[in-house]
C-alpha cells in the first residue's frame, strides 16, 4: 500500500477484515495524554500504541541504542504487535493528532521490521474530525495474531556507527532549529547537534493548512535535494528517534531514502565524551 492514505480511503476501508487502524498520539509535556485522547474518542475501530511502553524499550536494553525512546528488540516488537492483532496479512495505517510526527514511528519501526504494508493517515484524526467523520469510545476486542519480523540490515544506526570518521556521510538533525542551534535545551543533557549534523525539521515537511498534511512529492524532492539527500542518502535524528521518521517518511515520499540513529541527540548528548556543535 501506499505510505500516505487520505481520510477518504479510511472511511471506505474500516470494514476491510485485514485492515488495523492504529492510534498513536502522544505528547512531550504530558505522556499519558494520548490514552486519555484514545478513550475521549478515536477512529472506529482504532487500537491504541503507547509510544514510551509498546514503540521504545523501557529502561532501555543491554547492547541497544539508548536515550529516551530507546529502539525495541525484535521480541518485544512481535509481542505488541502480535497482540494487536498484526500479522503478515494485516494492512496498518497508524494515525496521530496531526501531521505524523509520531504516527511516522510506528510506520518506520514496522517497515524496519519487514512488514511494508502500513501507512499513516495523511491529516490524522484532526482531519478526520474537521470533515465530521465519525469517533467512537469503545475498545476493539482484537484477536491476536502471529507478528514474524526481523530487523532489516542498515535501517537502524547506532552511536557507535555515527562516531566514526566518514566526511562522505550525510546526517540530518530533524529538530526545530533553535534547538539545532544549541539556543536552548530543556530536554536532554546539553544543547546543539552532531557536528556537521544539517538542520532539516520535520515541522518543514507539512503544509501550512489547519489539518497540515505532508508536502507535495515534487515539494519535498526539491527541498531534500537542497540539503545533499540525491546524492548521499541520509541519516536522520531527532531528540530520542520519534520525530526523526517524519523526516525518513518525507523521504520516502519525494522518492529518496534515509536511516535512523534511534538514540538520537538524547543518547549523543548524554556522553560528555561525544562533541557537540553549536551554531
């Protein structure tokens, strides 16, 4: 399927049997918002992924990539989504309460992991309820399902790889510019970026519309074009590997490629033995 869907071709596709819509909104200041979102009202049909418990390893984990959202090992990754009802059979569209900043993990985390049929709600759920669409309360009862993946080769980056001297590598920090900058920090442990990190936001890849939806493909080719992303592929972060599979789902829809550091600048901050680059 596709990488975007519309609200359109959910509304026609809620019935599909293999269809598994996933509620994946979650907020920095404020963690258990999400669920309480999800049980206001969501998409029919819709379950929830709580993005710090089902989408990162808890605590982290011996030898993986840490920082606040640490990467999941392939166990805990079939279990949830197992649980979810996902299998090979099963088309996914992950949806938030927006643009896909953080429906883009769940689209990135699953493609990693071999199963290429999910996609993200183009707009989420604020435009589905712009266009008065309808929400529901109700839990789904959810058969389980036997979830069978593997980690794809390269798709994840590590701290250890991103050290070493290459001047041929491209990497792309996807956080608002001031915090690129090294401006301000209220998050992680220091502030400013990789050195010879390129700012490239993941805000830039929406439009500027009240329910903002991903760029054009032709938009987003010319804009990651301009940062070196035709000739190198790159590798992307954020702070802790979330926002960061926005850029890499714009990526993909303007018909390039990219990776992700998963530890981000919350794991490369954290070590005082790393360098930093302000400015």
């Amino acid at each position: 399927m596709d990488l975007l869907v519309s609200t359109g071709w959910l509304a026609e596709h809620l019935d599909d049997a293999f269809l598994r819509v996933a509620d994946v909104r979650w907020y920095l200041p404020a963690p258990a918002k999400g669920r309480e979102q999800y049980a206001a009202g969501h998409i029919p049909g819709a379950v929830f992924f709580d993005l710090d418990r089902d989408l990162a390893a808890p605590g982290g984990r011996p030898g993986g990539a840490q920082g606040r959202h640490p990467w999941p090992s392939e166990e805990q990754v079939a279990r949830v989504m197992g649980a979810a009802g996902i299998d090979a059979r099963t088309q996914v569209v992950a949806y938030d309460d927006g643009g896909g900043s953080i429906a883009a993990r769940l689209w990135y985390l699953l493609q990693a992991h071999g199963h290429d049929r999910v996609a993200v709600l183009d707009g989420g759920i604020a435009r589905w309820t712009a266009e008065g669409r309808p929400l529901e309360t109700a839990v789904p009862a959810v058969a389980p399902r036997t979830f069978r993946g593997a980690l794809r080769p390269g798709w994840v980056v590590t701290k250890e790889e991103l050290r070493l001297p290459d001047p041929q590598r491209l990497v792309f920090d996807a956080r608002a510019p001031e915090r690129y900058r090294g401006e301000t920090e209220s998050i992680d442990p220091r502030a400013g970026h990789v050195p010879g990190a390129v700012n490239a936001p993941f805000a830039k890849n929406l439009t500027n519309d009240p329910q903002p939806v991903l760029r054009p493909p032709e938009e987003l080719r010319a804009h990651y074009t301009a940062l070196g992303a035709e000739a190198r592929e790159p590798i992307v972060y954020c702070g802790s590997g979330v926002t960061a599979c926005h850029d890499l789902l714009a990526l993909r829809r303007a018909g390039l490629n990219g990776r992700l550091y998963a530890g981000s600048w919350s794991e490369w901050s954290s070590n005082p033995d790393l360098p930093v680059e302000k400015g």
